[in-house]
C-alpha cells in the first residue's frame, strides 16, 4: 500500500518532468531533482530503518503495559523494566543485554518479549530488527550442527551489522543444542567489537522452561505457609533456579559455560499462575476480541482450566496458554 502510493508519486513526477522536458532542460532538472528527494524523504518516512525514529524505548510505555497486561508476575516486571530502561539510555554500553527468561509454561515468557518489542521498535515483532529463532523451527537435525551454528553466526553478523540495535529472541533455549549456544557465546561478551561489528548495543532474550519447577516450589511453598505470593523476592529464587539449571542435565544451558562466565546479565524468573491470574487472561481476551468483559464468562473458563499439584490444586498446569482457544467454547 505504501510502495504503491509512493510508486505512483515517482511516476507522476517522471512524466511531468517528460511533459517539461520537450520544452526547457532546465526545468526537467530541476523538477526531477525534487522529484528524487521528495521521493527519497517519503520513503524514508514510511520505510522502517535503523533510526531513533523506528527504533528508541518508550519506558513509560514498558512500565505501563507490564502493570497493567502481565499478570502475577512482580518480580519478572520489576528486573525487565530496569534491565530494559538501563541498557537503552546507556550509549555506550560494555556488551550486548541478555537475558534469560525461566519459568512454567504459559506464564508470559514470550508475552513479555512482545512487551518489550514493543515498547523499543515501532513495528514491535514485525520489526525487521527483531529476530525470534526456534529451535525445533530452525535448527531441528542435531546432525546438521556445523551447518546451523556458521549460519546462525552469519545471521547475527549480518543483522548487527546492518543495525546495532538488533533483537534476537531465543524461544525454547532448554532444547537446543549446547554447541550452537557456544557458537552465539562471542557475541555476549565484553568485545569492543568481533571482525570490525559492535555488538555492544543488540539485546539477546532466552526463554526457556528450565528452573520451572524450582520456582514452582518456591511459590508453592509461600502458599501453603500463607504468605502473600507478592512477598516472594528475587533472592528466594537466584540460587535455586540458578542450581536447577545448572544440574538440569537436558538443558542445553546446562553444559555452556554462559553463566558461570556472567554472559547473562538478568535471570529473570516467571512465577506460576494461579485462577486469579487465569481470569484476568480471560477477561483481557475478550477485551481484545471488542467484547464486553463478562467475569461469569472468565470464572467459568478459569474454573475449566486444569491446576497443580492434584491436592491442593493451586497453579495452572499450562498458565494462560489455552485462554484464547477456550473461549471460543464459552461466547
Ligand atoms: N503473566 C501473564 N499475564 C498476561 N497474559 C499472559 C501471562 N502469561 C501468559 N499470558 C497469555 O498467554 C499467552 C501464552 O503465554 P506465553 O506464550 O507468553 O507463555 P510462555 O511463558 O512463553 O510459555 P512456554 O514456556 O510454554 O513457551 C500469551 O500470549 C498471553 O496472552
Ligand atoms: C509511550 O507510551 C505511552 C503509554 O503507552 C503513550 O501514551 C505515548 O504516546 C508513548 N510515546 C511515544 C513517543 O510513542
Ligand atoms: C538476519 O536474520 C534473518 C533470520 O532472522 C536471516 O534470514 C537474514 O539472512 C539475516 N540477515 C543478514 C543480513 O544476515
Ligand atoms: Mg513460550
């Protein structure tokens, strides 16, 4: 649509300067020259490239959409929100941001990604400057190593050094080979730069499930000594999820050197949901689909939903994942 309109702006310039030029050079010139600039500013102002325009954070933006659309999870919100705020007014940077998001599933791993997507790129995950990879998606044959990690290398040389200020998100980090997280380890260090690239301003995200069951726990047993869950601090959780993930042996985390080396700036830790947290996910759904929010509705649904552990039933076994598709059930 954009292209189109700017195609036809082209050529409307293109054959006035034609209908010009069969009287006065000059003119065809002139108008062809503003032709060309005029075209160039418009496509700079609908292209997205890397500039402060397309790409800065909007903190207020962060801070309002991890109040007001994560649910249950203060800890999380609180160490992205100043990880995030942190690194982006710094302009000069030691290394890259990299965080490493654990937790049960559904709990808003990839809905914080988003979050921050977002907030830092006009396009958010339709940037051309966020790139999200998968595992079983781009790197399925464990026999095919070799070729996945100097592709992957290439990949984030080449985004970098097309913008600095690239994302890469990486989604089940738990399941991919331990070698290609070796392969990706030079990028989150302290270099000034690698073969002439600075990757000192990209931000690396990894989600895993990895420690979930250790916060899990944790949280189970704040509520089974009825205590708040907002009581629950960082510091129950560090050395927990950091031991769960290092003697977890199918983690791929697990045999890299990337913590014990610091590579990872922020472990940030997702709490598992419980009804409440399920029924706000209902009632934000059917906001987002333009209907009245019905809290019979979203009770019923978050009463359908599975939770854990079978006696005291308290979390949900997949958080919010499967709200949306149940609601289709309900309305
Ligand atoms: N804490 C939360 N607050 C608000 N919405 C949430 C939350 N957790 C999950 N959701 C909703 O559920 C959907 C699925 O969550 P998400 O994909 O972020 O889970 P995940 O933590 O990445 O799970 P998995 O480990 O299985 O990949 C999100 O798109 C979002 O709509
Ligand atoms: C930042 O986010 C706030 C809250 O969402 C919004 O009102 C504001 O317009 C945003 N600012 C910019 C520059 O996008
Ligand atoms: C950037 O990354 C994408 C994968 O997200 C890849 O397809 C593309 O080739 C990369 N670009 C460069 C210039 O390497
Ligand atoms: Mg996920």
């Amino acid at each position: 649509m954009k292209a189109t309109h700017l195609y036809l702006l082209l050529h409307v310039f293109l054959s006035t300067s034609v209908l010009v030029s069969t009287f006065e050079p000059f003119s065809t010139a002139l108008v062809l020259g503003i032709g060309a600039t005029l075209g160039r500013t418009i496509y700079n102002y609908l292209h997205e490239s890397c500039e402060p325009k397309w790409i800065a954070l909007n903190a207020t933006g962060l801070k309002v959409d991890l109040d007001r659309k994560l649910y249950g999870q203060h800890i999380a919100s609180r160490i992205i929100l100043k990880a995030v705020s942190g690194f982006m007014s710094n302009d000069n940077p030691k290394k890259p941001l990299v965080l490493s998001l654990h937790g049960w599933t559904g709990t808003g791993k990839n809905f914080v990604s988003q979050l921050i997507a977002d907030n830092v790129y006009k396009e958010g995950m339709d940037s051309s400057f966020v790139h999200i990879f998968t595992s079983e998606l781009h790197f399925p044959h464990a026999s095919q190593l070799e070729t996945y990690k100097s592709q992957l290398q290439q990949w984030i040389k080449g985004n970098v050094t097309n913008c600095a200020h690239s994302m890469f998100i990486f989604d089940e980090m738990d399941k991919m080979h331990p070698g290609l997280i070796d392969s990706i380890k030079p990028y989150l260090d302290y270099y000034d730069k690698l073969d002439g690239v600075s990757y000192r301003k990209a931000i690396f995200i990894f989600l895993s499930n990895a420690g979930g069951e250790s916060i899990t726990q944790t949280a189970l047993d704040f509520w089974k000594a009825g205590r708040d869950r907002e009581e629950i601090e960082l510091k129950d959780l560090e050395t927990l999820l950091s031991l769960a993930v290092f003697n977890n042996k199918k983690s791929g985390l697990w045999h890299t050197s990337l913590i014990d080396k610091n590579l990872v700036d922020f472990f940030v830790p997702f709490l598992p949901l419980e009804y409440r947290h399920v029924l706000q996910c209902a009632m934000a759904e059917m906001i987002a689909r333009g209907h009245q929010p019905d809290p019979s509705v979203a009770d019923q649904v978050a009463r359908d939903v599975v939770y854990f552990p079978k006696t005291e039933r308290v979390f949900a076994v997949k958080g919010c994942k499967t709200i949306e598709s149940k609601l289709d059930y309900y309305i």
